[in-house]
C-alpha cells in the first residue's frame, strides 16, 4: 500500500476516523487501535514478515525490561549482546547471506577453490532494516541508561510499528517518539493544516519530480551504451533529483500523515543539494540514520576523541557501514568509501564543522562563492549516486569514466541537449526549474509550502496548492515503488 | 477538528466538482472522436465497424492490410481492427463486441510470431478511458498489469497521470469535426527504415517466444466458434523483413502451429513469412512492418488469394 496510492486514502480515511471519532477519549484504546491498524498496513505488504516483526517487537521489549533489571552489568551486557545478535541475525539472514555467500564463493573460486554455496531465494522483508534499527536503539538507550524501559507492550509495538514510518523512516529514537505515545494527544487545527501542507508537498515531490526523472534515469542507466559522457552525467544528475523526491517525499507524507494522527517525527531532510560541502551534505541527507550512526556507532567507536587516525578509522567505518546497511552489494560499499574518502578532507583541515548554518541565510541569492561551492557538492554527490544506482562497479566505473572522457568534447554537450530538449522535454525541465526556486525559497523551514502558509494571502495560497495538486494528478503515472523500501 | 473537516470539505469540494465535470466532458468527447485509436473502439461500439470482412491481429494486421484494397477485389465491405501492441487476447475481446451486432462473413486474421502470447502490461492504457463502463472490456484489461479497479469505478481517477490525453483533448485534437487519421482502422506509415533500425538490429537479442497455452486454447475456441457462427476464417502471415526472422529462437515452430491449426479446421493459411518483400528494406520501416509501399504490395498479394478462395470455396 504506497502512501501514493487511493487504497492508503481510503485506508488512512478508516483509520483517522476511527482513530479521532471512535477511540479518541481513551489513549489505550487509541494506541492499541494505531497498533493493530499498522500490523494491517504492513500486512498488506506481506503478511507472512508480520511474524518476523511482532518476534523482533517481543525481542526487543523483553530485552529493554531485562537490560533495565539486571543486577550486573555483565548480565546487562548479556542481555544487550544476546539481543543485538539475534536482531542483525535477522537482518544477515535476510538481507546479507546471499551476499556473503556469494562474495566467499568467488573469492575461494580467485584461489582455486572450487565451492557449491547454496544460494537461498530470500524474499526481503519490507523496512526490516527501519524497524530492526529502530528496536535496537531503543535497548542501546535503555542499557546507556537514557530512558527507561516501557512496560507496557502495545506503545511498545506501536513505537516500532508505528504505520508512517515501518517501512521507509524516519528512523525513530525511543526518547523521541515513546513519550508522544504514552501521552495523550489532542487534535490540533494547525498541526492537521501543516500535516495537510506537508502530505501534498512530499505527493509532489514522488509523483512528479521522483517518477517523472525515473523514467529518463532509468533509460540513460539501463542504455547506457548509446549515449554519450555528458548525457550520462545528465542521467545520474537525474537518478540525484529522483533519489532526493522520492526518498524525501516519502518522509514528508509520514511526517504528515503523522501529524494528522497528533504526531511530530524526526526530521530527515534539510535541503541537502544546496549544501556547501560534503559534511554539510551528511547533515542534511538522511538526518535520522545519519544521526542513529553518529549516536550508536561513531561515538561508542570514540568519535573524533583519539587523535587524527583514530578519527579517520571511525569515519570509514560509519561510512563503509551506511553503505552496507542501504544494500548488499558492493556498489553501495564502495558508494560509502567514495563518501568517506569526500569527507576526509574536511576532517584533516577541521573544517567539517563549518557552514552550520543555512546558506544564504539573510539574502536572498547565495553569492558566487556559496554557489560554487553548491554545485561541487553537488557534481561529487552526483557521482556517488552513479555507484549507488548501478548494477555492479565496474559497470560504475566504466559509466563515470565515461563521463569524465567526454568532459572536453562539445559533441557531448550538444548530445545531452538534443536529448534534453527531445526526450525530457521543456515541461519536465521547466517543473524540475520551478521546483529548485521553490525548495530554495523555502530553505529555512521544514518545507517550501510553509513559507506559504506564513506569508501569502490565503487566496493565492490555495490557488498554488490547486496548481500543485492539478500537476500531481497529471504526472501520477504509473506508480513507482519507493527506492527506500528495498533496504 | 470540525474546523479542520469544513475546511478540508470547502477545499476538496471544488476539485471534485471539476473533477466530475472533466471527466464526463473528456469521455464524452472521447466517444465522438475520429482520432487513432478512439475512432476505431468508437466504430466498434457503435456498430460502425460491423463489415462483412474483418482483419483481426496486432499493429502487423493495423499497418498492413488496406480495407480499399481488399474492398475493391472481394466486392465486401471491409474493416481492420488490428490493435497495436497486442495479441489475441485484446482481439478477442474486439471479436467479443463485434458479435454484439451484426457478425462479419469472413475474418483475415494476421498472425505474427506474438499472437499465441499474451503481454503482461496494460500498454496504450489511454485507449480503454472512454469505455472503462463496458463490464466485458473491464474484465478483460483487468488481467493486465498497470490496471487499477478504481479507474472503472470512480470517477476520474482514471484520468490521474493521462496528461497526454488531457492536454490534446483541452488542445482540440480529439474533437468530432477533427478528420480521422486512419480509415477503416488502417493508418499506412509513410517511413523508411533507417540506419537506426540497422543499429537496433544490431544490438537486439535473440529470444524464444513464450507460448501461452490458455491463449491457444482461447484460438482454437474462437475458430470453434467461427465455425458454428458461419464465419470464415482465413490466417495470414504477414511478411516480416529477413533480419528480423533470426530474433525468434522458436520462429519456426509457432509458423508450424499456425499451420496444424489450419489444417485442424481446415482453413486457408495465406502464409507469406518467406515472401520476395520479406528481402528488401524499401518495403520496410522496421524488421517487424511494412511501410506504405510495401503494405499496398501485400494488400494486393493478399486481396488476389482472398478473392481466389472467397470465390472458389464456397462457404462451409
């Protein structure tokens, strides 16, 4: 059930009904009724990975309650390790052992070691890695002793279940979110308006721009041999665009959706193309699973405390490990060395702290400096993504070979325009034109639509909400899965 | 809360309106249309396109058989109602609403390597929008996929993401006093095969075509059927340019399936998949088609062995 779909309306219509008219006076009702309604949705993906959920749910709830009473603090360690361990167990099993089986094969294979691993035809529990990861920092925050464990199982399941985000984020913190369930939540009219806003924004952002630069994306990458450099740098330029509506548009209808029900999730996207460097970039693209390896992985490694080296080391880890986490594939391996190996820079010259703020924060336009450093991020995110949307790397390789060769020659340039002006049209580049201005109008707020909201009269307000909606309905073509639901 | 609902219902309210008012507009417009695909489904629900010669088959039957041709050497009047992209599950459901009416006294059905195979995808969706009421078309796309329950059930939703459509109906183009681009179904292609179709050539794989039982089995029905219904079937194989016989592994053997067919129920095979024409790109705009020439060439092939069997074979 894609948020994108008239079947989660009529769903999310059920559910916000009941859940606001029937089950609104009582907060245990409530909750249990958010439970059971998200057990459905994530049924209706496949109902069998509902078992595999609730189990990993059980787990982690028994765990945070034995973490919390244990007496020693080896038994503590017993219970976190024994609950980690059978957590990514799941996620090995199902995610990472066709993988690792098949690497081991080839490389005892490169020694004359001829081997038979049986490869399994797994089918991918859908957000496994989202629930798992949000699971787990529930019992590292319980055995860090930041919060207490819940005892009670149903804002316990509704935490990890929770409809919005199962299966594609935010990845949620407990410290966050559990206490918005164990309170009782009141109806807010602007809150619903916000949540309206930001569910049309995020519909905009995957209809149109995310779909709309799929198809040419995934031509150019598919029939990459037909085209020439430049014209596949404009392809992995748009798989940028359609990673960035999809994924992000994607957070901002839970985040809306969410909203609607009385919730506020983590933010997961802060403008990320107009970054001025790499770690500006890592600030804004993917906030919650940037800041779940910061909180989980990179500090308890030591962080940047421990000299130079040391630093250098946890970076790698934290970047090599992302890159895991979003697949099992080298690609995405080689897709979190290439940014690691992007920040290190930084890192050395200790200026991976700069640019905190938002660019151009009291002008209008950034300025020649700010602009170019805009775009070299961008052009070096761009060819991260070309390893991250490939079939293999040296398919990568070749592909940004490919565009490096024809960076000289005019042809090549001439080439991407024909196929700009015939192929992608004026109408999709023109929206893609209309929908930078617009992010950058709105770079200092959540979204774009709430400098609307703050500063346009009502009238021209909805008239551009109309326009919005009217395009989403042109451009909602055939539906595309959302990329974050595979991993 | 009830502010927010009020609200929400006031700012819904004039969508759905216009909503509501687009699509019956839009179809309506649609069903008067003269325009490609619209005009033929147009004369096939209108009973406009029950002649006494029906071509069956896919874009090789479209773009190759002339109804004047035919018309003028079989002394019938003649309708081609080949559906690009599609096998003989999509022409069934054509025969399905021509049987609505008058039924034809013979069908040419143009065979080609795909026709026993059935395609997955709901392809040229934009053409079902104004008849999505008809339950038999309903039930029949509804196997494909890319198909949605809602389109057939609420109102414009089957518009959502048909802009095309959208923007050449607000553009005119599919208005009653617009001239139809095709007649009688047919549409010749004014184009030549090109150093393009030689590179595609070049880089296409060979494959093995899938049969799919249940659409033999549906053929074999329908000549069945044909039979009872005193209609005359004759197959053809339209022909197909030299290099693009290689990319079918199976080429061969579903030609001998059409054949045991005919013979089966003894029905003529006009075969011409090895024909002179099959030899030379002129005749051509890509491996798959003949272009307007070479489309008039087979028409006439065709029209002559038509009119030999119509006349010498009287009806079984």
């Amino acid at each position: 059930m894609l948020f994108n779909s008239l079947n989660f309306l009529l769903f999310f219509i059920i559910v916000f009904s009941l859940y606001w008219f029937v089950f609104g006076r009582r907060l245990a009702w409530q909750n249990l009724f958010l439970m059971l309604a998200s057990y459905v949705f994530y049924a209706f993906w496949d109902w069998r990975f509902l078992f595999l959920l609730i189990f990993s749910t059980c787990l982690d709830f028994v765990s945070g309650i034995q973490i919390y009473r244990a007496k020693s603090d080896k038994l503590r360690r017993l219970y976190l390790v024994l609950s980690v361990g059978i957590n990514l167990g799941f996620l090995g099993v199902f995610k990472y052992y066709n993988f690792f089986a098949d690497s081991l094969a080839r490389l005892l294979e490169a020694g004359g070691i001829h081997t038979h691993w049986t490869l399994l035809s797994i089918v991918l529990p859908v957000g496994i890695s989202f629930y798992t990861f949000h699971g787990l920092s529930y019992v590292f925050d319980i055995y860090n002793r930041k919060i207490e464990p819940s005892y009670n199982f149903v804002n316990y399941s509704l935490f990890v279940s929770f409809f919005p985000l199962l299966v594609a984020g935010p990845i949620e913190r407990a410290t966050h979110l559990l206490p918005q369930v164990e309170k009782p939540r009141q109806f807010s009219y602007e809150q619903a308006c916000d949540g309206i806003t930001q569910i049309l924004w995020g519909l905009f952002k995957k209809v149109v721009i995310a779909d709309g630069c799929a198809q040419f994306a995934n031509q150019i990458f598919n029939e990459s041999g037909q085209f020439g450099g430049i014209t596949l740098f404009a392809g992995a330029a748009l798989f940028a665009f359609q990673i960035y509506g999809d994924f992000s548009g994607y957070s901002d209808m839970a985040m809306g959706v969410s909203k609607l029900l009385g919730f506020e999730l983590l933010r997961n996207f802060n403008y990320p193309y107009f970054s001025r460097s790499i770690p500006e970039f890592w600030r804004r693209w993917h906030i919650s699973l940037s800041s779940w390896f910061r909180d989980y992985l990179y500090i308890p490694l030591g962080g940047s405390r421990g000299g130079r080296w040391h630093s250098l080391r946890n970076l790698i880890i934290i970047f090599v490990v992302s890159g895991f986490w979003h697949g099992a594939n080298w690609t995405f391996v080689v897709w979190g060395l290439l940014n690691a190996l992007y920040y290190i820079p930084s890192l050395l010259f200790k200026s991976n702290r700069d640019h905190l703020n938002t660019v151009a924060e009291d002008r209008a336009l950034p300025n020649f400096k700010e602009l170019m450093q805009m775009m070299a991020t961008f052009i070096m995110t761009v060819f991260a993504w070309v390893f991250f949307r490939a079939p293999s790397v040296q398919f990568a390789f070749s592909y940004c070979h490919r565009i490096l060769l024809a960076a000289f020659d005019p042809n090549a340039y001439k080439e991407m325009l024909t196929y700009v002006r015939w192929t992608i049209g004026i109408p999709m580049m023109l929206i893609l034109f209309c929908f930078m201005v617009l992010e950058w109008v709105g770079r200092r707020e959540l979204h774009p639509l709430l400098v609307f909201r703050k500063h346009i009269p009502k009238p021209a307000r909805h008239a551009l909400y109309y326009v919005i909606l009217i395009v989403v309905f042109l451009f909602a073509g055939k539906q595309q899965q959302f990329i974050y639901f595979q991993f | 809360m009830k502010r927010f609902l009020i609200n929400l219902l006031l700012s819904v309210l004039p969508v759905a309106v216009f909503a509501l008012w687009l699509d019956w507009r839009v179809v309506k417009d649609l069903r008067h249309s003269n325009h490609g695909d619209y005009g033929v489904w147009n004369d096939l629900y209108s009973g406009r396109a029950n002649k006494d010669l029906l071509i069956y088959g896919s874009s090789r039957a479209w773009v190759h058989i002339d109804p004047v041709v035919l018309e003028d050497s079989v002394r019938m009047s003649v309708y081609n109602l080949g559906v690009d992209g599609y096998n003989f599950d999509m022409s069934s459901l054509r025969h399905d609403i021509i049987m609505r009416g008058v039924p034809p006294k013979v069908i040419v059905y143009a065979l080609d390597g795909s026709t026993l195979f059935k395609r997955k995808d709901l392809y040229n969706q934009a053409q079902f929008l104004p008849y999505l009421d008809d339950d038999a078309l309903e039930k029949r796309i509804s196997g494909y996929e890319g198909y949605s329950a809602w389109d057939a059930r609420l109102p414009f939703v089957k518009f959502i993401g048909q802009y095309r459509v959208l923007f050449r109906w607000f553009n005119g183009d599919f208005s009653a006093g617009v001239p139809a681009d095709r007649y009688r179904g047919f549409k010749a292609q004014h184009v030549n095969w090109t150093k393009d179709v030689d590179e595609l050539i070049k880089h296409q794989k060979q494959l093995t075509q899938p049969l799919d039982t249940s659409s033999i089995r549906r053929f074999e029905l329908f000549l069945q059927q044909c039979r009872a219904s005193h209609i005359r079937v004759i197959l053809t194989y339209p022909p197909e340019h030299i290099l693009g016989q290689q990319f079918v592994s199976n080429r061969t053997s579903i030609i001998r399936i059409y054949r045991s067919l005919a013979s089966i129920y003894d029905i003529p095979f006009l075969d011409y998949s090895s024909d002179t024409l099959c030899m030379d790109k002129k005749y051509f705009y890509n491996s798959q088609h003949l272009n307007d020439v070479g489309a008039t060439i087979y028409s006439r092939k065709l029209a002559s062995a038509l009119k030999g069997i119509l006349k010498d074979a009287p009806q079984k």
